[in-house]
C-alpha cells in the first residue's frame, strides 16, 4: 500500500487518474499536460532505444507511471490507461479521498508528502527562478533568506522528486532549476480551498 492508504485505512484510497482531479484542478491541469510528465511513458515506448523494451522493465516503468508498486495503482496501459505517465498521484499518492472529501485538512497534508505542515511554502518562482541562475555552489547567500517553511518545503520536494530523478537517471537534477518546469500551486496563501474544515 501507499503511505496514504496505511494512515487513512478507513478512506480506503485508491488511485483515480489526473483526468479526475483535472475537474476541480484546471490550472494545476494545464500545466502537468505542458511538462514531459503528462507522457513520461512515450519516453520509454520511443525514445529510450538503448536498450530497447524498457517499457517492460519494472525498474524503469515505476518512475513512468502512477503507483506501479502501490496497490490500486498502474497495471498495464490496456488495463489502467489512466494511470499511465506520471500523473498528479505520481507525487500526490491516491486522489479518491480528496476527490470525495475536498476540504478535509488530514486528507490535503497528505497530499503533500514534502510539507510537516499545510502552511509550509514553497518560495515564490521569481525566488526559484533567481537561485536557479546562480550556480550551485554559490547559492548559499539566497538560500539563507528563504524562511524555514520555504527550506523544509523545498528539501522534501527535492528528496520527493529524487527518487526518481536520482544520480542514475537524471544525474544534473537541481531542484532550483527543475520547479520552474512544473511549479503549479495556485491555491490561497494557507493551502486550503475555502470550504476546508
């Protein structure tokens, strides 16, 4: 199981495909359909050729599409079509909690496996996007003007995206320079939608 699904056993989460959140989250939608994540699958069907069937290979598949090891999660593209390439849940987990229950407050921090808390930030993008232009070992000064919340948010999402962009796959990852790409949080300044309890 997901995370997720052990600490709310009771919700019995499951994976529902971006297609569902898309309808309460067009914003957030629209830019996941612009970022190579929308058919991270493609990659391994057409251009990985070396070796080649790496669609087939567990090992590479997980990082290319939602839940492979999770239950609920991918099987197959003729099987779960709607969970393949890396979808919302890919780093959100199972959505059908949410999608039932939009204002519940454990449910949202779940969501967001890199926060300790929901009114933990990111920088803003001009932020990012600044310490994106400076190389990384000269970062220290900008990075010191981020608060706690923006730190903790950025370190967890930086750990969250490397367990697939990791040293052998994606061996030039910096977060700094890779948010920019997919950066879509577009909710008011506490995180929660307005019928939160």
């Amino acid at each position: 199981p997901h995370a997720n699904q052990i600490k709310f056993p009771n919700a019995k989460l499951t994976y529902i495909g971006a297609a569902q959140c898309e309808k309460c989250h067009k914003s957030e939608d629209k830019i996941w359909k612009g970022t190579p994540h929308s058919h991270a699958l493609n990659a391994l069907v057409n251009v990985a050729t070396k070796p080649t069937l790496r669609n087939f290979d567990p090992e590479c598949v997980v990082c290319h599409v939602v839940g492979l090891r999770t239950q609920s999660g991918f099987v197959s593209v003729a099987k779960t079509p709607q969970l393949a390439n890396v979808g919302c849940e890919s780093c959100h987990g199972p959505g059908s909690g949410h999608a039932a229950n939009p204002g519940d407050k454990d449910l949202l921090l779940a969501l967001s496996p890199w926060k300790t808390k929901l009114t933990d930030r990111l920088p803003k993008l001009e932020t990012i996007k600044a310490i994106a232009a400076v190389p990384a070992l000269d970062r220290g000064p900008l990075e010191a003007k981020l608060t706690d919340s923006q730190r903790t948010a950025v370190n967890g999402v930086s750990k969250f995206c490397q367990q697939c962009h990791d040293h052998d796959n994606d061996p030039r990852f910096n977060v700094y320079e890779y948010l920019p790409k997919i950066l879509h949080s577009g909710f008011r300044s506490g995180g929660l939608p307005f019928n939160a309890k």
